[in-house]
C-alpha cells in the first residue's frame, strides 16, 4: 500500500484535453501519429475545394450536380492505396476528365463527365494529399457508414495542443529568465494563451490543461479526464510509451495528450523543501491557498 502510494506521488502527469465540437464519432486507436500533412496544407487545400470543386462536389446533402467528395475518395483510395498512386490518379483525372478515365461510371451516367476546365497542377495535388489523409465524412459532417477514422482528428488535437504548449512554454521561460520562478507564478495560466491556430479556431476547439492533484481548482481532472491520467501512469510504471487518446465525450471529440514533468517544472511543482524556493512558494500558496500540485518528480529514466 505504501508503495502504492510512493509511487503514486512519483510523477506527475498532466492532460491537456482537447474538446473539439463535432458530431459523433466512434472511437478508435492510435496508430501512427507523424503528421503526413502539415495543418498549413490541410487549411490550403480546404480552400482550394471550397472554391474550385465544392460547386459541383458539395459536401451537405442536396441538390448535387457531382458524387460527394469523400464518395470519389472512397473509391479512389480503394484502387489507390498509397499517397503517390493516389494523388496522381486524382491529379490525372481532374487537369482532363476523359471517358476512358472514369473510375465512377455510375456518377458519370447520373450527372455526366466532370467538365472540363483550368486548374493549377500543384493546387490539385494539394488537394489531392489532402483527400487521401483527410477524415472527409467528420470534416464535412457526414452522415456515413464508415465513421471510424478519428485518426485525423488525434493528430490536429495533438499539433494544437503542441503548440499551445510550446506557446506557454515560451512565455515560462522567458518570465523565469526575467523575473525568477516566483515572478513567473502568474504567467501559468493557459486561458490566457489565445489559440491562434486557424485550424483550431475553424474546428471550435477549446484547449484545457487538467491534473489530478490540481494547483489551481478550476483546472481539476473531471472522471474522463482522471481515467487516462490513471491510466497513463500505470502504462509508465509498465515501463511502456505513453499515447494520447481521442474519445467522445457528449457528442464531442476529446483528444488527451498527456504532460510530462521535466526539471524546468519542479521550480513550482517539485518538493516544497528542496526544489521550490521558499519566496516562490510562498507566492504560490497566497494565489492557491489550496494547492495540490507539489511533490511532483521527474519521470525517472
Ligand atoms: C462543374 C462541376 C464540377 C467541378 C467544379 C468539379 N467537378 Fe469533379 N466531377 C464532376 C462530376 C459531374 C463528376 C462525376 C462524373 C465523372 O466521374 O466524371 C466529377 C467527378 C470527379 C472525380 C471522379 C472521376 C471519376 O469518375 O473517376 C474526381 C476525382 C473529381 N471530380 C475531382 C474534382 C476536383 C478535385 C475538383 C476541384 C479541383 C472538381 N472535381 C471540380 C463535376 C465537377
Ligand atoms: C513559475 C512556476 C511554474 C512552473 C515553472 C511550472 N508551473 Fe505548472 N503551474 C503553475 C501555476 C501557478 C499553475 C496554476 C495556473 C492556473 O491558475 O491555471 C500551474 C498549473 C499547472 C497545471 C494545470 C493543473 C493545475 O495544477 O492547476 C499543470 C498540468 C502544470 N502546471 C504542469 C506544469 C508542467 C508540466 C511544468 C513544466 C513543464 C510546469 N507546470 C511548470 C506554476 C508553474
């Protein structure tokens, strides 16, 4: 039981959870989380449909003079199943729609060949990328049968939380330089870091940062939250890697991307006696009288 609780205290771990206001999607692992396409080509290329395809492909229901996009995706992706082949076969079909190069005969006997007209080689090819990664049926709102790829959405989730977490980070550190870790206490707080990812903004996304033993109250794991920081800490003490996770939460995309301690952290969150100097906790405990997040350690490896 001791040990239990030792090494509960061992490490912090945080979560920085991220809600994005979407519709249902089923939850699903995480594989590969390189992002292939950068969120700078993801809002390029959305704009690029919006403006050269979606008259005719639009994405809601309705009056349709063209098959949905992520239905042309479908269909590619199952002849074309690598980046490469992908978007040179999209590429090829859209600078000449021609007879012979029809995949989609059905869509052609119902609306006709896709017209042709004048588009930028490079423009279709980035549009191309972004269809063979894009998570089309969640980015248009969909309603389809094929509602299992989150993998998307735990990369944006993770690139956003990375940068509001660097974004904070940078404003830590340049405080503690200037002013000592005591000075720095007031510039801990992430609502304060607008999100100014266009990404983030366009999916509604909010960033929050959560702990199970919480400095500031507001910033307390709820019961989803505090079920991945269990769990994370107990894939550490396996020794393995740990991984964020995306679920729905009431209709919602969750993403969790979980913080680990460093060194710079134990200035404010270490062990009251040894780490914290004492003008700085003393700073700490006037702001946040109730206090949790001390005794943190480093991860240790
Ligand atoms: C003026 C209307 C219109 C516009 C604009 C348009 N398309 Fe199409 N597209 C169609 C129609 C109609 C079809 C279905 C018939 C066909 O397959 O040719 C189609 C089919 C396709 C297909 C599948 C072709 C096949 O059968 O194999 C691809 C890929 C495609 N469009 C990509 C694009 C892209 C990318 C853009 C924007 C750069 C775009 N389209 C803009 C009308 C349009
Ligand atoms: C200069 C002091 C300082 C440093 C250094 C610091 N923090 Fe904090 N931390 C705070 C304060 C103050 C808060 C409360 C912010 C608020 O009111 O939202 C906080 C809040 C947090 C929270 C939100 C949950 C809670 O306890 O309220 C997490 C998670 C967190 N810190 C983790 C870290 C990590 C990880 C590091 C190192 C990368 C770090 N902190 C470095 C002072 C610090």
């Amino acid at each position: 039981m001791t040990n239990f609780i030792r090494i509960a205290m061992f490490f912090s771990i945080a979560s920085v959870s991220l809600v994005s206001c979407s519709e249902n999607k089923t939850d699903n692992d995480t594989e590969d989380l390189t992002p292939k396409i950068t969120l700078q080509e993801k809002e390029t290329a959305v704009q690029l449909l919006e403006k050269n395809c979606y008259s005719c492909h639009t994405p809601n229901q309705g009056a349709r003079l063209a098959p949905p996009m992520f239905k042309v995706k479908d269909h590619y992706i199952d002849e074309f199943d690598t980046e490469e082949k992908f978007i040179e076969a999209i590429t090829f079909f859209v600078l000449n729609p021609n007879e012979e190069n029809v995949r989609m005969p059905g869509a052609k006997n119902k609306f006709g060949l896709m017209p042709k007209s004048v588009f930028n080689e490079a423009n279709v090819k980035l549009i191309a990328k972004y269809l063979f990664y894009a998570d089309m049926e969640a980015d248009f709102d969909e309603q389809s049968s094929h509602p299992n790829d989150t993998s998307n959405y735990l990369e944006i989730g993770k690139e956003i939380a990375l940068t509001t977490k660097s974004a904070l980070g940078k404003q830590l550190f340049a405080a503690i330089e200037k002013s000592g870790a005591h000075g720095a206490v007031e510039f801990c707080n992430i609502e304060a870091i607008p999100i100014t990812d266009s990404m983030a903004v366009a999916l509604n996304t909010k960033v929050k940062r959560v702990s199970d033993l919480p400095r500031n109250p507001n910033n307390k794991a709820n019961e989803m939250e505090s079920t991945f920081i269990d769990e994370v800490r107990n894939t550490i003490l396996k020794g393995e890697e740990v991984k964020p996770k995306l679920q729905i939460v009431n209709g919602k995309r969750v993403g969790y991307y979980p913080i680990l301690t460093n060194g710079m952290c134990l200035q404010c969150h270490g062990n009251p006696e040894t780490q914290i100097e004492s003008i700085t906790l003393s700073k700490i405990q006037s702001l946040y009288p109730k206090d949790l997040a001390i005794g943190y350690s480093r991860k240790s490896n």
